[in-house]
C-alpha cells in the first residue's frame, strides 16, 4: 500500500564558525528572530543592541542569499517575501583555555568559549502566508439590527416561548 506523503519544503541554511562570545549569549539573540519573517528578523537585528546581532544580521544575510541562488539554479520557484527563520541555533565550539594571575604567585585557569551560529531559512506553507493577495472581493459589513427590529424579534421569541 502506498502512502503519499507531502513534499517538504527546501531549507536553506548559512553558518558563522569559530565566533567570539559564549553560545548562550547568542542564544539571547537568536530566540528573538526564531519563527520571525526574514524581513522582520533583518529589522529586529538591526535594533539589538547585542555585540553578536551584527555577526547574526550577516549569517541571516547570508542564508537569505543562498536561498536565492540556489532557487535560481535548481530552478525552484521561491517567493523570497514569504520566506522565515525556520532553525537558528547556537552550538558550543572550542574553549580557548587561558591563565589569569591570582595573588602569591599562583595562577587561575579561565575557559573562552567559541560558538558556531547555524541559521535556516524556508519556505512558509500556502495557506501560512505572510504576504495576503487582495485578489478576492472585499466581504460585505453585516447590516446593524435597528434598535425597533431588535425589540420585535426579543417580543417574537417571546411569544413563541410561551
């Protein structure tokens, strides 16, 4: 028995390895465009006032790139307006291992952490759209019930109870 199953969509992602500051400091960032529209996840790094936001403005920049590209080559049609963050993730790389002085000659040990910024875009679902058409005609408003005519309906319903 043969199950169709629903075409996903493609993703397309960009990565920034080997940054400087601590995965979850990026994550701060992160989890503010997870979800978000391309275009308003571009207008949100641009406001944050994080010291990583640029570097995350840039991979999302990046992604969105490849994204067309890679429908150009494929031959894919892509609506670049519809596309969205779908993944931004902030995996831990290598600890830089470093010696800060500590007092009568000793030493302490102090990890910089490394991260390495993952971030995918895709394609929103037809019926998700961010974008709405205006190709059907406006819905027509409901007319107001007068204040008379609403008086006789509640004496029908009345007299129809009893």
């Amino acid at each position: 028995m043969a199950v169709a199953t629903k075409a996903s969509q493609p993703e397309y992602r960009a990565e920034a390895r080997f940054q400087r500051v601590s995965p979850q400091k990026a994550r701060l960032v992160l989890n503010l465009v997870k979800g978000l529209g391309v275009q308003r996840a571009l207008e949100t790094l641009a406001f944050t006032k994080k010291r990583i936001a640029p570097v995350v403005h840039k991979v999302l920049t990046s992604a969105l790139d490849n994204a067309k590209y890679l429908s150009d080559e494929r031959g894919l049609d892509l609506d670049v307006d519809n596309l969205y963050v779908k993944n931004a993730i902030a995996n831990e790389g290598p600890r830089m291992k470093r010696i800060r002085p500590a007092p009568m000659g000793r030493a302490f040990r102090y990890q910089r952490r490394l991260t390495h910024i993952i971030v995918t875009v895709a394609e929103r679902e037809g019926d998700q759209a961010l974008v709405t058409k205006v190709d059907a005609a406006p819905a027509k408003p409901a007319k107001k019930a007068t204040k008379k005519a609403s008086t006789a309906t509640k004496a029908k319903k009345s007299k129809a109870a009893a």
